[in-house]
C-alpha cells in the first residue's frame, strides 16, 4: 500500500524528436529532480521546515505529519502542499497538492491524477509541438522585424550624418550672412545719417515757407479786414467804424462795445493801413470776424481737401536720400530675416540631433509619425518624441496625456519604455503621464492602452527597431 504511494517512474523525454534518449529516474512521486535527494529511502525524512522527523515510509503515506506538507508532496494530504509534475517533453510545473486526484487534469502529463490513469490522456507533446510552433513563429517574426530594424538604423544613422552636415552648411550660411548683415547695417546707418539730415533739412525749409506764407496770409487777411472796417473808404480806420464790429469788444461781460474800448485797441483816434498793420492787427487777429459773406460757389462747395499729396513730397534729393535709404533697411531686413530663418533651421536640426534615437538611430523612424487606438470611449494617439494624446470617440477636444519626456526603461535596457510628462493636469490630481512599453514587432503599432491609476496611462507600442538579432540555433528546446 506505502509503496503504491511511493514511488513512480518517469519517463524524461530530453529530445522530442528522438524517442530512443529516454531516461529513469525514480524519486516520490510529485517530486521534482532537484529536490530528489531530499527523500532518501535509506534514510528517516525530515520535514523541509526541521519541525519533525519520521521514518520514510510515511512519505506520500496519505497522511500529513509536516507542517510544511513537505512529507506529502505526491497526494493530496497536506493543505499547503505542493505537487511537481514533470510534464516530460514540455514545461515542468508545481501545483498545490489539494488538486492531486482531483478529478480535474491540471498537469499535461496527466500525473496529478494518478489514481485513475485514464482519465488524463498525455497532452505534453501536442503542447511542446505547438508551443514550438509559436517559438518558430515568433524567432521569424524577430528576425524579419530586426532586418527592418537594421533598414531604419540605416536610414536613421544617414538622417543624422545629414542633419550634422546640414548644421555645419547653415553655420557656414550663418556667418556669411552676418557679415552681410553688419555690411549691410553700416551701409543703411550711413544712409540714414544723410537722410535725416536731409529731412530735417527740407522740414526746415518747408515750416519756413509755411511761416511766410502764414505771414503772408495774416498781412493779406489785416489788409482786407481794414478795407472792410474802413467803411468811408477814406483810407483810415476810426473809432465809430471798429464799433461796427462788436465781436472785437474785449470786455464781453456788459455787452456794450464803448468807445473807451475801442480807443484801447486802436491806441489813437484813428490809424491808417500801415499803423494798423503794425500795431492793431496783431490783437484783434483771432477775434475779428468779416461781415462780407463768401461767394456764392465757396458756400455752396466747400473747398475740398486735397488729398492727392498727403505724404511728405520731398525735394529730389532729399527724395533721393529717402528711396536709398528705404532700399537699404530693406536689404537690411532681409539678411536678419534670412538669419532667423537659418538660426530657426540650426536650433530644430539640432534639438533633433539631441534626441535619442537608440543605440543605432532606429527609433529616429518614429519621429514626426502618430499612431492611433480605437477604444470603447477614446482614440489614444502616440505621436513619438513628440506626445501622447487621448480625445473623445465621437468628437471634442484633444487631452495630451504627455510630452516627451525621456527613455525610462532599466539601466539594462532603457530602450523598453518611453515616458511622456506633463499632461494636462488632472481634476484634483496630477498632471497626465504616459509610461509606453515598446515590443518587438513586425510593425510600427500601438498595442494596448490602459489606465492602471487616474491618469496614469500605460501603452503597449510594437515596432520592428525593439527586435534583436535571433540565434536560430539558440531555440531553447531544453527549457521545454
Ligand atoms: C477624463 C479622462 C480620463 C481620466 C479623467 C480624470 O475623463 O482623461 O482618462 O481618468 O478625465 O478625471
């Protein structure tokens, strides 16, 4: 009966292809080989945990003597046993021994049912074959996603090289056009210093015509309001003629224009053209209104304002100065322009070249590409070394989960994760990040997308450039 528990003869497949390497090896049964040398027949058997000792024969005697279930590792005596299937042929497996006889094949080799033999068929070999098939699968898939690997290395060491060369030609460009730049900022200073002078100049010129003609125009005006004031036409203006024209009474306050007033403003009886010209006129100049009406056309079509000439008409050389001057700051401007335009250039040829595209340049075939995910409620979109997004399904705004942040895998392989920082930040909580998971793949996709905590995303993302050169001889048949 003790026997009958006890031992058992496996049967080791080592090779699944040749039946003739079989190999015996007897131990107790739900024993696996490295602890075999613990249950020595010859010897008493001491539980794992050195509570107790007892003589071997109660090994897998169906009954549980050790606290550990260590004396019990082949029937189902012991709550916290544990039960080895061998699983010759495919992968070796510990169950807990509560499920040895249970009615329910667990182990591919059928052993942890052992009381009924029949009732588990030995499936260990159609698992090896197709866990071999998926191996054989999987290596293809590696090494062709590794030769594509190798293509984006390449094309990413050349996008290097070029952007390196193309920074140096600009820095080359860039400083041509600075000396052009400071060639041409003496050339427009020069001009400029010419061309102020000649507009304040001709401004000069132009406020001392106008002084004249204002001049002109006031003497032209006095003449016309003593011809209007000298009514007797007797070439004199008196007292009772400037009362004619109560607008010119300085004290308002009493409405009455008095002879005494007008006596002070024409300080004599009366003044002729010359004497009100030079005395009189300059006083009453701003208040004096005429009585005549304007002709007739004047009231009807007021004077248009010309506006045929509102920019400054200069004189031709002053012109001259002005159009040379234009042409120099706008040549001026152009070479800063240009200049921008190449520090622009340099800057995101070299934040590029910052970036880091892994050991062989591969992942720089990610860069300026988005990859999508529909799930039930949101498109999650990876857009590489650039951010991770999440919008609605069925329209609204864009949330960005994460920019680009660093490589945050192990220090063995800081290749095996992205991260992406700085989200938008959440309602009552942390700013959004993104943590991808890259695998090897035959193709750039995203995988899978999860939140495992508020606004914490975790991506699954598959691309050929995280494949590794595949042994083909490196099958690992033992491990099976
Ligand atoms: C939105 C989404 C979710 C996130 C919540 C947090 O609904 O961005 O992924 O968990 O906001 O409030």
């Amino acid at each position: 009966m003790i026997c009958k528990y006890l031992f058992l003869t496996f049967i080791l497949h080592i090779d699944l292809y040749d039946a003739s390497q079989m190999v015996q090896v007897d131990r107790p049964r739900g024993v696996s080989l490295t602890k075999k040398v613990l249950y020595d027949p010859a010897k008493e058997f001491t539980c794992f945990d050195g509570s107790q000792t007892i003589q071997f024969q109660f090994v897998n005697d169906d009954y549980c003597d050790c606290n550990d279930g260590s004396d019990e590792p082949g029937t189902s005596a012991c709550p916290n046993g544990s039960f080895h299937c061998t699983n010759a042929g495919y992968r070796p497996q510990n169950i807990p021994s509560s499920r040895v006889n249970d009615g329910i094949c667990d182990c591919c080799d059928g052993t942890d049912e052992w009381k009924t033999p029949t009732a588990c068929a030995n499936t260990c070999m159609e698992l090896r074959r197709a866990a071999l098939e998926e191996n054989k699968k999987k290596m293809e898939e590696s090494s062709k996603g590794f030769a594509l690997r190798q293509e984006y290395a390449k094309t990413g060491q050349a996008k290097k090289l070029e952007r390196q060369e193309k920074v140096k030609e600009l820095q080359q460009e860039l400083a041509q056009i600075q000396l052009l730049e400071d060639t041409l900022k003496t050339e427009k200073e020069a001009i400029e210093i010419q061309e102020t002078a000649a507009i304040d100049e001709h401004k000069r010129i132009a406020e001392e015509k106008q002084q004249k003609i204002a001049h002109e125009e006031n003497l032209r005006k006095g003449a016309e309001a003593f011809s209007e004031m000298d009514v007797d036409k007797d070439g004199s203006l008196t007292i009772p003629e400037l009362l004619s024209h109560p607008e010119l009474d300085p004290d308002t306050s009493d409405g009455i224009f008095t002879e005494e007033e007008a006596l002070t403003i024409l300080q004599a009886g009366s003044v002729d053209m010359a004497v009100f010209m030079d005395t009189v006129w300059g006083a009453i100049n701003e208040t004096f209104r005429t009585n005549i009406p304007p002709p007739m056309e004047e009231q009807e079509a007021p004077a248009e304002t010309d506006t045929s000439n509102s920019g400054e008409p200069y004189d031709e050389i002053t012109q001259n100065l002005v159009n040379q001057a234009n042409e120099a700051r706008s040549k001026f401007q152009e070479a800063q322009t240009k200049k921008k335009n190449l520090e622009n250039e340099v800057e995101s040829l070299n934040k590029a070249l910052e970036l880091d595209f892994g050991p062989d340049e591969g992942y720089q075939a990610l860069q300026f590409q988005c990859f999508e995910l529909l799930t039930m409620e949101y498109k999650y979109k990876l857009c590489p070394y650039d951010k991770a997004t999440q919008s609605p399904k069925n329209g609204g705004s864009e949330t960005v989960l994460g920019r680009w942040g660093s490589w945050s895998g192990p220090p063995e392989n800081i290749y095996a994760k992205m991260m992406y920082e700085n989200g938008i930040t959440c309602w009552n909580g942390p700013a959004r990040s993104t943590e991808v998971v890259i695998r090897c793949g035959m193709e750039h996709k995203l995988l899978s997308v999860d939140e495992p905590s508020r606004c914490a995303y975790k991506y699954e993302f598959a691309t050929p450039c995280a494949c590794t050169q595949v042994d083909p001889n490196a099958l690992p048949r033992d491990e099976l």
